[in-house]
C-alpha cells in the first residue's frame, strides 16, 4: 500500500471514530430530541431544504451544462471569459449577500432563495464542463473526423464521455455547497433546516441546532457519495482505471 493510501485510509478511520464519538455524545444528552418530539416539523423542514436544493440545482445544470458546451465550440470560444466571469460573481459575493440581493429584488420568500442558490451554483458546473470538454485530446477528435463522425457525433460519443467525470465532479460540488447555504434561506423565509439551525442560535439551545446541522450535513454526504455512485456509471471504464493508476 501506497502512503498517500494508508493516509487516506488512517484518515476515513479518524473521521468514522470522531462521526461515532459524536453522535454518542448527542444521543446520550438528548441533542436529538426537537427531531422525536417533533417529527412532522422535521419532515417539513426537510421537505423544504431538499425542494430548495432540488429546483435551484436542477436550473443550474440544466443552464450550465449546455452553456459550457457552447461556450467550447470554436465559433463561441471568445465568449467564455465573459461568461465564467459573470458565473463568478456568484462565488465572489458572499453567499449571505447573494441572499440580501435577491431579497432586495424578489422580496422575501422561497423565490428569491431559490435565485441565490442558483448564482452560488452555477460556477463549478460550468467551469468543471468548459475544462473537461477542452481536455479531450486534439488527436483523438482528429482521429473520430477521420472516421467519418460529425461534430454532432463527435460531442456525444467523444467529447462527453471523456469530460464525464469532470462534468459530475462539478455537479457534485455545487450540489453540495447548495445542500450548506441553502441553510441561511431562512434569513429571507425560504424555510429549511436553517429554521432549527438559528432558533437554537437565538435561544442558545444546542437540541434545535445540532437537530438542524446534522441533517444537513449527513444530506450532504450523502449527495456526495451518490454522486461518485454516477461517476462510478458514467464515466467510461477505460478513463476510470486510468485515473485510479494516476491517483
């Protein structure tokens, strides 16, 4: 075994032991008790944290990744640094600010959240598919002409499956800083579980926040880990072994 390996190794045992320290310590001081003495409101609030994620995230890949697509096309190749760096004003304007803006526009509400959270996503997806479009080997595009494929065919049976893994690893980390700042919608009254997160801020109640905290973040690792389910299916089998004899 590699060192990096048995880093890694030494490192995901640290973090199951300290994930286990923690949750003991929650359960036996009753940190989770908002979440059994009141089951409907926690389903409500996950209902609106995930209905947040779910349409702002959708609206960002569904805009990103064919705006990277277009933006790698010769013809539109000068457009990119304009368009990356307008995507960018949503990673540079702090996320609460994002949240100030929309609600100074949009009023308070779900829809103004959901406009926040779709500026703070839109930059890693595009980014990661404008980068892996551009990392597919001239000579192998070169090669599929020479065969006869169209540009169409080119894209799709080239182009995307090479830039797959890049693609997802994108998404993936949009959708999982969305799963975090979709946190503070309940500044401008998105709702979600930033509801338990700032009661407990305000009422100095750890129970309501580590109910509120935890849920979000064991969310978010759960994204992740189906995310590098989809890059596990998606990304062709001959690109993956070759990233794995890289890593």
């Amino acid at each position: 075994m590699s060192r990096n390996k048995r880093i890694s190794v030494i490192v995901k045992i640290l973090f199951w032991v300290v994930l286990i320290v923690f949750f003991g310590w929650s359960y036996t001081n009753d940190m989770f008790l908002p979440i059994y003495e009141e089951t409907g409101a926690f389903f409500k609030l996950l209902g609106e944290h995930l209905l947040l994620v779910l349409i702002s995230g959708s609206l960002a890949i569904l805009t990103s990744v064919p705006l990277g697509i277009f933006l790698t096309r010769p013809r539109f190749r000068k457009a990119e640094f304009f368009a990356v760096n307008v995507a960018n004003l949503g990673q540079t304007i702090p996320s609460l600010a994002i949240l100030a803006l929309a609600m100074g526009f949009m009023g308070i509400g779900i829809q103004a959240a959901l406009v926040a959270l779709f500026a703070y996503s839109v930059l890693p997806i595009l980014q990661n598919t404008i980068a892996g479009i551009n990392s597919v080997d001239d000579d192998t595009k070169d090669a599929a002409c020479g065969m006869g494929l169209t540009n169409t065919q080119i894209l799709w049976r080239i182009e995307l499956p090479n830039a797959a893994y890049s693609i997802i690893a994108g998404i993936r980390t949009a959708i999982v800083m969305n799963i975090g700042t979709a946190a503070l919608a309940y500044l401008i009254g998105g709702g979600g579980f930033g509801v338990w997160i700032f009661t407990g801020i305000q009422l100095f109640d750890n129970a309501y926040l580590i109910s509120g905290a935890v849920p979000v973040s064991l969310l978010a690792i759960a994204v992740d880990y189906l995310f590098r389910g989809l890059q596990y299916v998606l990304v062709p089998k001959g690109l993956r072994l070759a990233r794995q004899a890289v890593s």
